[in-house]
C-alpha cells in the first residue's frame, strides 16, 4: 500500500535532450541551460528518470562501432555531469528502444534482439564503470512498456529483453 512506503521526495522526468543539434537549432543555449540548472538545485529532486537512445551512441546494429563525442552523446553526459555533480540518482531507460516499428528508426528487428541487451549493457558500462557515473542506479528497459511493446512484440519480448540485460550486467 501506498501508505506503508516512506517517502522519497520528488523525481522529476530530465531528457537529455538540451545539447542535441534540434534543440540548439531550436533557440536553446547556455543562458537557457543555467536557468534550467537554477531550477533544477531549487527543485532537489530524489531522483531524476533520464530517457536515452542507445541510437544516439550507435547507428551500427553488431555494435562495432560507437559515437561517444557527436552531439547527442555530449549532451546526455552533459547532463549527466550535472546530475553527478549533485549526487542526484538516476533511473535511465531506453526512449522507444532500438527497435521501433518505424521503417529507419530500428537498429534491430526485434524488440527482444541478443544484440540490444548487449548494446545496453556495454552503454551502462561505459557510462557507469567507465565514465564513473555513479549515480545511475537503476535501468529500465522501455520507457512506456505497455504501449511501445503492444507496438512491437508484446510482453514476451519486454520480459525476454529484461532478463538478457539483467544477464550481461
């Protein structure tokens, strides 16, 4: 029951997405940014859920070949910096996963693709082990399981998926 769990604080929903080229074509810069951080001490937030693409570290599907400068990686860890900086903990998930149903937006066929689970795990690992993320505590596979699965392969896949994560972790 909702009554017997301690409270918490607040989370907020944070997307990585500030640095990317469409938001700084949208107008988004460092005045912006500050401002957002301003807010951001103001709120506290415990913790703060980041939706990320393992697209926007790779575009090769055998997972040969990662982008850790261009621009969509810079800004997640630019707002991973800032979350560090903090000792914020963070929940990130896939946004959409890999596996879109969308004609060019997949890396992989399947939602339930080996690959996938190997490419998340090493992204955690990167960003966690490697790049000494700390604060990234947990991971949740699909941001909104119910609908982006009834889109792909059903609850199989998300269960299928979630275990060969937890597997190469």
């Amino acid at each position: 029951r909702p009554s017997d769990l301690p409270w918490q604080g607040f989370g907020v929903e944070w997307d990585p997405t500030w640095w990317q080229t469409a938001s700084r074509d949208s107008g988004y810069d460092s005045a912006g940014w500050r401002l957002t951080l301003a807010r951001l001490d103001s709120l506290g937030p415990t913790p703060v859920r980041m939706m990320l693409h393992l697209k926007w570290f790779t575009q090769d599907p055998t997972l040969k070949t990662w982008t850790w400068n261009g621009p969509n990686a810079r800004s997640v860890l630019a707002h991973l910096d800032e979350l560090k900086a903090r000792d914020i903990p963070v929940l990130v998930c896939e946004w959409g996963w890999a596996a879109r149903p969308k004609a060019g937006e997949q890396l992989f066929s399947r939602a339930d693709d080996t690959l996938q689970a190997v490419g998340i795990a090493r992204l955690l690992r990167e960003l966690v082990v490697d790049r000494g993320y700390s604060n990234i505590r947990w991971y949740s596979v699909g941001n909104e399981p119910e609908s982006e699965m009834r889109a792909t392969a059903g609850d199989i896949a998300w269960t299928r998926l979630t275990e060969s994560v937890y597997e190469r972790l």
